[in-house]
C-alpha cells in the first residue's frame, strides 16, 4: 500500500507542476506578449512600464 500512495503523491506532484508551468506561459504571453485592443494596443507590461504623465 505504501507504494500506491507514494505513486499516486507523485501523480499529484507532476499534475500541479504542469499546470502551474501552463498557466505561467499563459500568464506571461498574456502579459509581455499578445497586443490589447484597448490601452493603445501595447500589452499590459508595457503599459505598466510607460512613465505616468504628470509624476
């Protein structure tokens, strides 16, 4: 028994790993790379980087 539940905490492991590897790459491309329709068509980092007016 004790096998089957080292194998399955490492099932779990691997699955949180990959989705957590997924959704950093979605993150990041949302982020850095895809163009928005809105804010002047830059992406959100690049928004963010832009100096505020008046500061």
């Amino acid at each position: 028994m004790p096998a089957c539940a080292t194998h399955a905490a490492t099932r779990r492991c691997l699955r949180r790993c990959r989705t957590r590897s997924v959704l950093d790459a979605r993150r990041h491309d949302y982020n850095h790379v895809r163009p928005h329709s809105k804010p002047g068509g830059r992406t959100p980092a690049e928004k963010a980087a832009r100096p505020i007016r008046g500061a």
